[in-house]
C-alpha cells in the first residue's frame, strides 16, 4: 500500500502537520490525482459544488471504502436520497430548532456552573470545552446523569473511526467497533425503556416519530443515536477549543469579541471559518460526471479539504487573517464550509453555535491568559481539536 501522503497527497503524520495544517494542504487549484487514483482539492468553488451536485454523493460500498465492519452502520450523513431524504425527514421531525432554542437557558446554566469551579490554572477542555456539550446532547437524549462519564471512552474512540481505516493501527480499529457495539448496545435498551415509558427527550421524540405510518427502524434509530453523540458533542468541543485558542492569540480580535457582545454570532462564524472542527470529507460520483472541468468516471473518490477551502483566496479576503468583521454584516464573505453544504448540511449546526456563543461570551467576561506549556492536538485527521488547552483564568 502507498504511504499516507500517496494516498491523500499531503502527509497527516508530519510532526508540523497537527499544529498547523493549512499550509500543509495541497493549494486551492485544479483536481489534483493521487498516486492511487484519489482525487484531491481545496478549491472553495470546486468542494462548494461537489457538496451541493447531486452527482455527488456517499455512493453506497464505493463511497465507504475507507471504513469496514461495524463502522459501516449507517445514518443519514453517509446515505444518498431517496434513503437520505426519507431519515433525514423523520429525523427532523424531532430534532427541530425550537428544541435547540429550548436548550438556551440549560446551556448558560451549564456554562456559569462550569466556569464557576475553574479558577487559576485550568485545562479548558477539560473544564469547559468538553463537559459542557457532553452534558448538552446526553441530557437531550436522555441519557441518566449517572452515564454520561460512559460515553467519553466511546465518543474518544468513535471520533478516532472518523478517520479513513488505513491510517488507524489494529487497536484502534478494534476499539472503535467495541465503542460502537457497547454504544447500539446501550441505546437499544434505553430506547426499548423509551417505548414504554416516554419522556421529555430527543430519544423519545425519536422512538416516536412516524410520516404516514413509516418510522424509523432500530438500526436507523441506532446509527442516528451514534451520529448525534459524535457530530454533537465531538464537533462543539473542538469549536469552543479551537475558537478560544484563536482568540487568544490575536488580542486584537479578542478586544473587539469583547466589545462587542451583540457580535458574538457573526465571531463565531469567523472562528468556525478559520479553524473548523471538521477538516475534510469525501464524496464518490454516482454517475459520469466532470468537477472543475476534469472528467470524472462514476465511482472516483473525491477528497473535499474544506478546512483548506475556508481559506481559499478566491473567496476570502486575506484568509489566513481571523478577522472578526468578516461575518459581521453578511455581505462581504463567503458562507464558510464548516457545516457542510446541500442536502448533507449538518443538521445540528444551531445547537453547535449556540454553545459556541454562549461558551465563548460567557469565557471572556472573565480575565483569560494562554498559559506558556506546549499544546497538543488530538491524532484525529477528519475532526481538528487540542487534546489539552492550558489557560491561567482570574474571575
């Protein structure tokens, strides 16, 4: 097998690499062909159009050729329509932005009381970045205070399966399918509790759920259950971790976060922007096809860098500047990656950016200073986070 940089046409293991990807990248340009016959861009326009053309799409066994096993079980984000449509629709039936709304109150709670018990030297992961979205979608599923340390072990590994199977070692392929047996193992019988006792919660709404007499089926609800733990807890860790190291280190956009309360939602798309928790995604074409003018054949893999993409020149102004004016009046930026785009756009992005803006506003009312001990970053390729983040906080 061709080594990493063959396949993907940059190397993930090169020490620079974690701590800063971009330049790493291959540049936003035409498709560029792999070794092996993957195809790669960064182009904002070229990852834009794949993600919204239909000819585009998961592709079934071709568009799943880096997992195998048990973490092939399947959700919504990796099928196409009609498939997609159809658990997309009963899934929203229950997700829906009033439940997210809903969750305001809760979150600033969880915030104010996580913030409280930090004080001097702190890992902001660990303090905020981390409990606070765990916390957040175990509540909204249901999930017993009791259990929620459970799913840290299952949610570390299942992020780790993000990423393609041939850059994982044996262990943690192994660990990764434990985590999801243990995981379907545990939602299967909270959910059979659900049915004959429902609750106030997303997984009863989920049991529930019916369009003309079609529901959703075990394994849906299953794989449905695993996307929601990883895309809502693992993406707003990495969106609070990364966005409050982005800020501290540009005090000039810290002091403009700070004075300007009612900007936080248009800061956080800059921040979502510039480094996204989500780098990178693949898509298969589903029939002959052409991207950016390159013949395509149906079944190609194409590799969308959209972390890279989020700073391509052709669609933002200085863009490897964080620049929290950006957003600020909706006119004069492209509408970041970060979330996706088209039919796979992530249906969780309000409850990511309500607890990215409340943890961030509610973080910088308080005196924060990066501490000096080296950071580390997470191995995840797909997902982008600091494992740790050491900051001095004074009230």
């Amino acid at each position: 097998m061709a080594d990493a940089a063959g396949i993907l046409g940059f190397d993930p293991f090169d020490p620079a690499f974690r701590s800063d990807p971009y330049p790493r990248y291959p540049a936003p340009g035409p498709l560029l062909r792999t070794p092996v016959g993957l195809w790669v861009t960064s182009s904002y326009a070229l990852c834009e159009r794949a993600l919204r053309d239909p000819a585009f799409g998961h592709g079934g066994a071709d568009g799943e050729s880096w997992r195998s096993g048990p973490a092939r079980r399947r959700s919504f984000l990796t099928m196409d329509p009609p498939d997609h449509t159809r658990l997309r629709r009963l899934v929203s039936k229950a997700f829906t932005p009033r439940l997210v709304e809903r969750l305001r109150p809760r979150v600033t709670a969880l915030v104010d009381d996580l913030l409280a018990a930090a004080h001097g030297s702190t890992d902001l992961i660990a303090a905020l970045a981390y409990p606070l979205p765990v916390v957040v979608i175990s509540e909204l599923l249901g999930v017993p205070p009791e259990d929620h340390e459970r799913f840290k072990a299952w949610s570390d590994a299942l992020a780790r399966g993000l990423d393609p199977d041939f850059l994982l070692p044996a262990d943690e392929l192994a660990r990764r399918d434990e985590a999801r047996a243990e995981f379907a193992a545990y939602f299967r019988e909270l959910a059979a509790r659900r049915r004959a006792e429902p609750r106030d919660d997303l997984l009863s709404a989920l049991v529930a759920v019916s369009d003309g007499g079609d529901a959703l089926s075990e394994e849906e609800l299953l794989g449905t259950c695993i996307l929601l733990l990883v895309a809502g807890h693992e993406t707003t860790v990495n969106l609070i971790g990364n966005g409050a190291l982005a800020l501290l280190r540009n005090p000039d956009q810290l002091a403009r976060f700070r004075a300007r309360p009612d900007g936080v939602a248009a800061a956080v798309e800059e921040l979502l922007r510039y480094d996204p928790p989500v780098q990178l995604t693949l898509r298969t074409a589903l029939t002959d096809t052409d991207l950016g003018g390159t013949p395509l054949r149906r079944g190609s893999l194409v590799l969308l860098l959209t972390g890279r993409a989020n700073r391509d020149p052709a669609a933002f102004a200085d863009p490897d500047r964080l620049d929290l004016a950006r957003y600020a009046d909706g006119t004069h930026a492209a509408r970041h990656l970060s979330f996706g785009q088209g039919i796979h756009y992530c249906l969780g992005a309000p409850l990511a950016r309500l607890e990215g803006q409340v943890a961030l506003a509610k973080l910088f009312e308080r005196d924060v200073r990066l501490s000096p001990e080296p950071l580390t970053y997470r191995d995840n390729l797909v997902l982008r986070g600091l494992s740790s983040l050491p900051v001095t906080l004074d009230d």
